[in-house]
C-alpha cells in the first residue's frame, strides 16, 4: 500500500514540475488535471475498510478537479484565444531549478517533522509541501492569468495531500478544501466573464460613436 | 438560539434579496436587516448566552467583544448604501445587496466560530462573496483590483487551510484526536506536537494575517480599497479584517497554551512594526485618496498587531481599538467615496478645492483624519495612548520609539494628502463651472454617526464595553 502511494506521490510531483518546466498552457492545465486525479484516488489507498464518506470524497475530487475545473480552464483557454506563456516573470528553467530545489527542501523539513506511526515511510508530508511550493512559484513567476490559477491548482493540491493525513480525525475539514476548487472556479469564470464583457464593451463604444455627430 | 439568528437573519435577508423584484426597494433589505443584527448583538452584548462545551459555535466573550461593533458598522453603512444604490441606480444591485448580506452573516458565523475548521470555512466564503463587491462599479480597474484580491486573499486562505491541518495534526502526533475545537486544544495544551504547531503558527499568521492586510501581505489592500465602492471599503476595514485579527488572536491562544508564548509575542510584534512602517511609508507618498485609506487601514492592523503581541493590557486596548479604528473608518470611507463622486478622480493632481464642491463631506474628511490619526478626544487617540502605555510597561523601548515614529509619519503623510484635494481651486475646469454636488442628509448623516460614535467611545467609553473586553483578554491571556 505505502510503495503505491509513494509511486503516485512522486508521479504528482513529477507532474508539478512538467507544469513548472512547460510554455504552452494546455499542457499545463492538462498536468494539473491529471495530479488531481491521481491525487483523488489515494484516500481509497490511504484507507483499509472502506468507508462512504472516504469514497464520497475520492470521487468528488476526481471529479471536480480531473474534470470539471480542466473543463473550465480550457473553456477559459478559448475565451481568451492564447496558448502559450510569452514572457514569464521568471523563465521556464530557472522556474523548473527553484522547483527542485523545493522537492530537496520539503524533503528535508519532512524529515525534521515528526510523525504518527501510520505515517512514518510515505511521502505525504515532503510531498504536499513540495507541491504547494511549486503551485506558488508557478502562481507569482507566471504572467498569464490562466497559468496563475493552474498554479494556485496545484498549491491546492498540496494542500489536498497534506489534508489526506487528517482524513480519519477530521473528514468533514479535508472536504471542506473543496471550497478552494470554488475559488479556482470563481477565477474561470472571471477571466471568461471579463473577456465577453470586453467584446460587449467595444461593440458599446462602437454604438456610442455612431449616434455621435 | 439567538446566537444562531445571528447568522440565520443576514443569510435569510440575502435569500430575500436574491428573490426580490424590484431594484428600487431592494436596499432597503439592507438596514432592515442590519437593524435586526444590531438588536440582536446589542441583547446578547448585555445578556451574554451560556457557552455550550464542545460546541462548533457560541457567543463566548471574543465574539461578545467585537461582532456588536461589526453589527453596527454594517447598520451604519447599510444606511448609506440606501442612498449609494438610489444614486447609482445605473448599477443593477442584485448581486451587490445579495453579496452584503451573506458577507454579514459569514462574519456573524467566523467571529463566533469555536472551531479552527468551521472559522475557516466562513473565512474561505467571506473571501469569495467579496469579489462581486469589489467588481460593482464594472470597470477595468475594478477587474483587475478583485483579481488581485482574490489571487493574494486566495493564497493566503490556501495557507491558513494548510496550517489548520498542521495544528489538527500537531494534536494528532501529542496523541490528541485532532479535533480542532479552540478549547480542547487548548486543553491539550504542551502535549501539542511542537515542530508541527510552530508550523501551524507560521503559516496560519501567513494566512490569515493576508486577510488581516499586516505588511508584507498587504498588496491586495490598495487595490481593492481604492476600487471598491466606499460602503464596501468601511465594511472590509472594519468587518473582515476584524475577523482574520479574531483568528490570529484565537490561535494564538492555543499557541500560547502550548507553551510557546515567547514566539507568537515576537513575530506578532516584528508583523505590527514592519506594517506600520510601510504603512508610513507609503502614506508619505501616495497621491490617490482613496489607497491612503488602504494604508492607514494596514498601519492600523500593524497596531493591532503590536497589542496582541503585548498581551494582558496591551490586548485590552488591541480590542478596544478595534472598535474605535473601525467606526472611525466608516467615516472616513464613507466621506471618501462622496469626495470620489463629486470630483470624478482619486488622485491630488486630478482633485483639489473639495472643500468648495461638497463641503460637508471635505469637512467630515478633515475631522476623521484627524481622529484616525489619534488627536484628542477621539477613541482612536485613547486606544492608542493604552497601546504605547503598554508598550512602555513591557519595556520594548525601541518598539515604543518606532510605533510614535510611524503614527507621526502617518499623520504628515495623511494630512498633506487631505489638505491638498479640501484646499485650492477645484483643479479641473469643467469640474468647477459644474454645480455643487447635492450632499443630501442620506450620504452625510452615516458618516456623522460614524465619527459620533468615535467621539463617544473616546470620551464616554461604556463601562459595559470596558467589562467586556476585560473578559476577553482574560479568556486569551488568562495570566493578568
């Protein structure tokens, strides 16, 4: 059990850093969608018996963010008619060096934190820190807004992992982080809204000087 | 029961709203509900509830401190916004009164939250019903300042997520059973995991000091200040900044319990004294009236801040400043947002001779820099003065040199600014051969209030309120 879930865990975060690494914006949004699906299979591997509530929430995250916030992006994505980050504020390798630098730091403080017993050998702490610290330099080093939300996504999806340690004690507060999909969601549909209110803007403006003199 | 109407009341109105037809009558939903809020924080200020043991929410003597102030701003604005809504009838205002009341109701539930899951719940949805508010006006700007918002507000709920689960699971690893209610971690106290609440502390004040505005997280501030219509400002200055301080203050209580006081009282200090220096900072050179009150609202927090820091009565003067910040505010948002719509620009070169073109509000702008900038008699003067006293007690000598070091720095800063759009020839020549903005009572009388109230708080602090605050710093830092 513990060997697959640390297979998983390093594929999220091998997946985080082609996020990282990458220009073209659909295969970031695809990177982050597929880390949210191998992320909303792991409370089932994380579980011995298994239990309605856990089931409820793996498919709930596979679902909303596998699918539905991809979706979204992607709608996003067409909206705003670009597909590539042009100038980011930090560039693609040094971005990808910062993130593995990260991955050697969350494993160090991983290291340094204790653990319960159940705990000790996975890699849930060093990976969810690692992965929140990618998510954020994706989220500041990127100009675009639709890489910014990919990368509030996947600091998300640290959060998501760190969240999996707590899913016995406290379930109902793990699902609760499915509010931060609403954020995300609530970012889509702005940058969709902004863009058809820009077209309705400049048909405006186009009317108004028309009935002028 | 009433604790729970509380919540229900503001979530009800806003259902209420949603539904509602007409866009003429639907402000009003506003102040009636915001009354029935006041009346109900108002019995329970003087007729506090038992606290239930174990219960998610109550109203203990922390909420008992702050939400009647909370109540009151809204009432007070709410009132404004009547008017606000009626001269911006261009604005559809479906969404925008929807959004203020469940703002009130998820504020209601966060101060009185007793459990860090369910306060950052409220915290979270507090976040989200923001974005319309600061997007009424539509345009560009306001765009880009609710994005800001949400990008900078977003990641800092993000980490105060991620802390509650590191404090959840420092129970965890001292063989707790995670449960994140404030008095059974408190209970558990030293036998909290230390790395991993040290943390959880780390990272909640990260959190929820982005919501609070502390310096360096304040970016989002003067962006969403400077855009947001000015009832939505006094609202955030005073409402949602209270509740992130109510959060800090909360888990620093737990923090404390574990032993590890000396830690949360230097990094609270070191957030308070650096806010307020950039505070100062930016104060001194920022041209657009509107971000000033964005950066005296973050000098305010770094205060807030710093008496957290000092516990005992230094928390005491922190939670009455809270109060006499707030409403002092009010006034100056409010005030604000009129010189705004007279003028038509937010920035000293754009605007000047106000004092011509709406002369009661430039008036009341005067007067509430003047009292937010702590002159005698206004509250904010005495908070203060009990914060430095404080800090003298606690023999931080240089922390005391620094904090009168900004507040003086704040004060050349905000009055230059004042001064220089009330004073002159109105700047702008089509502007001046307009006619005088109309200053009915409806958008002059809140901001009245507001400063009355301030005034009454400096000069005739109820003694009730004294009691009360007593009783919450005596909750949170049970060693006098």
């Amino acid at each position: 059990m513990g060997g697959t879930m640390n297979l998983l865990i390093g594929l999220s975060l091998g997946l985080s850093l082609m996020a990282l690494g990458s220009s073209r914006l659909p295969s970031i949004i695809r990177a982050a969608a597929f880390q949210g699906m191998i992320l909303g299979t792991l409370p089932l591997l994380l579980e011995q018996e298994f239990h309605w509530l856990v089931v409820a929430v793996a498919i709930g995250t596979i679902v909303v963010k596998g699918f539905i916030i991809p979706n979204l992006l992607r709608r996003a994505l067409r909206a705003a008619k670009i597909d590539r980050e042009v100038e980011p504020l930090v560039g693609f390798v040094p971005s990808l060096l910062l993130g593995a630098a990260a991955v050697i730091g969350a494993a160090a403080l991983g290291n340094a934190l204790p653990l319960r017993p159940e705990h000790t050998g996975t890699l849930l702490v060093p990976g969810s820190f690692a992965t929140v610290v990618c998510g954020f330099i994706l989220l500041v080093a990127r100009t675009k807004a639709i890489s910014q939300v990919c990368g509030y996504l996947i600091l998300e999806n640290g959060i998501y992992l760190f969240g999996l340690l707590l899913i016995n004690s406290t379930p109902l507060l793990v699902e609760a982080g499915i509010l931060l999909d609403l954020t995300v969601a609530v970012f889509v549909i702005g940058i969709i809204v902004d863009r058809i209110q820009r077209e309705f803007d400049t048909l405006d403006t186009r009317k108004l000087t028309t009935l002028r003199e | 029961m009433k604790e729970l109407s509380l919540i229900a009341i503001p979530l009800l109105a806003a259902g209420a709203a949603f539904l509602w037809p007409n866009e003429r009558t639907r402000p009003w939903l506003l102040p009636v509900a915001g009354g029935l809020h006041t009346l109900l924080a108002l019995w329970l200020l003087i007729d506090p509830p038992a606290l239930a043991t174990g219960a998610w929410f109550g109203f203990d003597p922390l909420a008992r401190a702050v939400l009647p102030m909370v109540s009151l701003l809204f009432l007070v604005c709410s009132m404004y916004g009547v008017t606000y809504l009626s001269i911006r009838a261009e604005r559809k205002n479906r969404v925008f009164v929807t959004a203020l009341l469940v703002m009130l109701g998820l504020l209601s539930l966060a101060l009185q939250a007793q459990n860090l899951g369910l306060l950052w719940v409220a915290a979270e949805a507090t976040t989200l019903v923001t974005v319309p508010l600061l997007h009424f006006n539509g345009t560009a700007r306001a765009f880009e300042a609710s994005w800001k918002y949400l990008l900078v507000g977003g990641t800092g709920i993000a980490l105060s997520l991620l802390g509650s689960f590191c404090l959840g699971y420092a129970s965890l690893v001292g063989n707790g059973h995670g449960d994140l209610t404030f008095t059974s971690l408190v209970a558990q106290g030293a036998s909290l995991s230390r790395p991993w609440l040290i943390t959880a502390w780390v990272l909640l004040l990260a959190g929820y000091g982005t919501k609070m505005g502390l310096a360096p997280m304040h970016t989002w501030k003067p962006d969403a200040y400077g855009e947001a219509p000015g009832m939505v400002g006094a609202l955030l200055a005073g409402g949602t900044t209270t509740m992130a301080f109510v959060a800090i203050l909360r888990v620093k209580q737990v923090v404390d319990a574990a032993g590890a006081g000396a830690m949360t009282e230097r990094t609270l200090l070191a957030f308070g004294l650096f806010s307020m220096f950039v505070a100062a900072l930016f104060l001194l050179t920022t041209p657009d009236y509107k971000r000033m009150l964005a950066y005296s609202s973050v000098e305010h927090m770094g205060i807030l801040a710093v008496g957290a820091a000092l516990g005992g009565t230094g928390l005491w003067a922190a939670l009455f400043h809270v109060w006499t910040n707030a409403l002092t505010k009010g006034a100056l948002f409010l005030s604000a947002g009129n010189i705004r719509r007279a003028a038509g620009a937010q920035t000293a070169d754009k605007v000047a001779g106000m004092a011509w073109r709406s002369p009661a509000s430039a008036r009341i702008l005067i007067v509430g820099i003047l009292a937010v900038t702590a002159c005698p008699p206004f509250g904010v003067f005495f908070s203060e003065l009990k914060i430095i006293l404080a800090i003298f007690l606690a023999n931080h000598t240089f922390a005391a040199v620094a904090f009168l070091g900004c507040l003086l720095f704040a004060f050349f800063g905000m009055t230059r600014l004042v001064f220089a759009i009330v004073d002159g020839r109105p700047r702008n020549a089509a502007l001046a051969t307009g006619q005088k903005l109309r200053e009915t009572p409806g958008v002059i009388l809140p901001p009245l209030v507001f400063l009355a109230f301030s005034l009454w708080l400096g000069l005739a602090t109820p003694s009730l309120l004294r009691e009360v605050w007593t009783a919450a710093t005596n909750l949170l830092s049970p060693t006098p």
